[in-house]
C-alpha cells in the first residue's frame, strides 16, 4: 500500500494551517495513488507536446491547439456532466451506488449519442463562426468525444474510491496516446491530425479498457427518481466547463484573428507550462478531493485550509510554473521566444488558476444550491475575460493574453471569495 512519508502530513498541516487526522492521513494515501497515475501520465504526454511543438512547428502547432480549443469549447455537449453528477452523488449514497451507475450509464449514452449527432450536424456552421476549417471543428469533436468516453469510464472509481485503478486507468492513456501519435505521425508526416486523432484514440481506448471491470454494474436496473438530481448537477457542470473553457481557451481565437497561428502555437508553448499544469495538479487534487468534500460534514473547516494553502503556496506554485516555462521553451526549441513578461503573468495566472479551481470544487460539492453560485461567478469571470482578450491581444500581442489570463483568473478567485457563506447553509 502507498502511504505518504511522515514529512508530508506535517507538510500538509504547516501549508494548510491544520492537523493531520486519521482521515488527513486516507486523503494523503488516496491522494498519493492518483499524484503517481497523474504524474507519470503528464510526463508521457508532456512529452508527446514537446515533441510535436518540435516536430511540427509553431504554424501546425497552432493549428493542433486551435483544434484541441475547439473541442473543449464542445466537450460540455458530449458528456453532458453526467460523469462529475456521479462522482458527487454515488460517493455521497454508497447504498444507492449500483444504482446511480446504471441510471448514470443510460443518461450518459442517450445524451452523448445526441450531442455528437448535433454537433456533426452543425460542424460546418461552428467552424464558420470561430474562423476555422470543418474539418478541423470535426477533428476536435472526436478528440472530445474519445476523452467523454474516458471521462464518464474512470468517474466510477472515483466515486467508489478505488484511485489505483483510477490513476491506472491514467497511464493507460497516456501509453495509447503516445503509441497513436507515432503511428500516425509516421502515416501523415507533419500534420496537426496526428496528435489530434491520437489524443482522441488514447482517450477512448483507455475507456474502454474499464468496460470488464463496470459493465456488469452499468447494465443494472434503472432508478428514475435519480435521473434528476444528476441532470440538474449535469447542466450546471455543462455550464461550468463551458465557462472554463472561455476562460482558458477562447484567447487562442482571439490570437489567431489579430496574429497569426504561428503566434497561437507560442502562447500554447507558455499555457502548456502554466495552466496546462495547473489543470494537471487540480485534476490530481479533485479527483480525490471532489468525493471526500462531497461526504464532509465541516465544509467551512476545508474552506479555511484551502485559503490559508494559498497564502502559504501561491509564491513557491508561481516559482514552479515559471520554472517549467523555462525548460518548455529550452525543449521545443528556438523557434519559440523567451518572454520574461510573458512567463511572469502566465506563471500568476496558472497560481490562481489551480486555487479558485479548488474552492469552486468545495462549494459545487455542496450540491445544486452550491454549484450554482460558483456556475454565477465563472459566468462573470468568462464575460470578463472575452472582454479582456478583446481588448488587450489587438493593443499588446502576447502580453495582452498573458495580462487577460491573470486578470481573468484572478476576478475569479475574487469572486468565490463571498462563496464560503453557502457552506454553511
């Protein structure tokens, strides 16, 4: 069994202003196994982004991330939330978990079936209006289909706390990712396809490699009443990431419209450093964090820790993201320029970034009521940061997109700040 060294909880109780129970202990152990899936994973693919930053060059590069952007923007009409409605319901309701699983299984195919037929039907019309190839619009739609296939597969560990098969099921894909890319990239040569497909494939075939181990349980009886309880938390997750989505990803558009894609493929150099990881680290953190929260009593007690980590962390986290930036753009190459300004702000943003994810996961664990005030601020902060990166990019290029990103991530965790209230209630 993995059990986190002695330093760590005594690490944990200096950063977050607490001690380190018996149940601190669990989380830090739970933690541990993801914190290894997660981290060997992100190696591999980031590995896989170097090398295709180097491989294709700022141009494809951009291109690659142009699409990858406008995947995520449609991932919300794929998956629908219903894998993140599962991890707060089933983990809260062990006695109703097959339960959950089956009704969550059924809204999950009828609902991604729908939303794929959609958005094939309108690709053409979607990629008009973002400035981009269909095909490229479609490429993006299989990479979320592929990654909504993974996401919806390894949410059911998540809420039954078995995070070794979860962080497992992590390297899995990371495997499959980089073997797909150099299949295709032999195949197609240079081409932004190649990684685009291959995450897509990575995604779906490391899914499905947890059909045996679920579909037994997915293919049981139906309770109607649950169904709506997870639609409600689905729809405002839909929003949600849609919202985090304008904030990480529609500065890219904005870039290739007054720029170029070449430009589009530096700053994706910087955000594969900065909030690329910081996503990365929340991803290891929710995952056993969104369960445990989910199932607290003191969810005031968790909120205060959260804050007082920030305090402690937030400067050596900005040191990290600055640090990784640094040997990003030593390992693509010199055809992506060091900006000292841009690294700086990107490194801010990517701190803020990974705390006002995690006090937006305390207060949606809460259910509907709570997720919805944090659906309200992610709503402004997105509105805020599409004003920004209008009006920043065309003046000041890459600073300007660096400056909107800290601005935007920064109103958020603002905002949040008055959240702790509904805690209580």
């Amino acid at each position: 069994m993995l059990n986190a060294p002695k330093s760590v909880p005594a690490f944990l109780s200096f950063s977050t202003g607490g001690e380190a129970g018996a149940k601190t202990r669990g989380f830090l152990r739970d933690l541990g196994w993801v914190a290894v899936g997660y981290g060997l994973s992100r190696l591999l693919t980031l590995a896989v982004g170097v090398l295709a930053g180097r491989w294709l060059g700022p141009s494809e590069y951009g291109v690659l991330n142009l699409g990858l952007a406008a995947g995520s923007f449609l991932q919300p009409l794929v998956s629908w939330g219903i894998p993140m409605a599962l991890v707060r319901y089933a983990s809260a309701s062990p006695e109703k978990r097959n339960a959950y699983f089956a009704t969550g299984g059924r809204l999950f195919l009828a609902l991604a079936a729908t939303g794929t037929a959609m958005l094939f039907l309108v690709r053409r019309t979607l990629a008009g209006a973002a400035g981009l190839a269909p095909e490229l619009v479609w490429g993006g739609v299989l990479y979320v289909l592929g990654y909504s296939v993974f996401f919806f597969m390894t949410s059911l560990p998540q809420a039954e706390g078995r995070f070794r098969l979860r962080a497992g099921s992590e390297i899995v894909f990371a495997v499959l990712y980089a073997a797909a890319f150099l299949i295709l990239y032999r195949v197609i040569g240079p081409d932004h396809r190649a990684p685009l497909f291959a995450i897509g494939i990575g995604y779906a075939a490391a899914g499905l490699v947890l059909l045996p181990v679920y579909g037994r349980r997915l293919a049981g009886p139906v309770e109607g009443p649950l169904a709506g309880p997870m639609l409600s938390y689905g729809v405002l997750w839909m929003l949600d990431l849609t919202c985090i989505s304008i904030q990480a990803f529609f500065l890219r558009f904005v870039v290739h419209r007054w720029m170029s894609a070449g430009d589009v493929g530096v700053i994706s150099v910087y955000t594969l450093a900065s909030l690329t990881v910081a996503f990365n680290l929340g991803g290891v953190f929710q995952t056993v964090f969104v369960p445990a929260a989910s199932a607290h009593r003191d969810r005031e007690a968790l909120w205060d820790r959260l804050l007082t980590a920030f305090r402690r962390g937030f400067l050596p986290l900005g040191v990290l993201f600055m640090l990784a930036q640094r040997a990003a753009l030593w390992l693509v190459g010199e055809a992506y320029p060091l900006r000292w300004d841009v690294a700086f702000l990107m490194a801010v943003a990517a701190a803020l970034c990974f705390y006002q994810l995690a006090l937006g996961w305390l207060v949606s664990s809460s259910g509907v009521a709570g997720y919805r005030r944090t659906v309200i601020v992610r709503v402004a902060s997105s509105v805020l940061a599409v004003g920004l990166a209008l009006g920043l990019v065309p003046r000041w290029g890459l600073a300007g997109a660096a400056w909107s990103y800290a601005l935007a991530y920064l109103a958020n965790f603002l905002l949040l700040l008055p959240a702790r209230k509904t805690l209580a209630s």
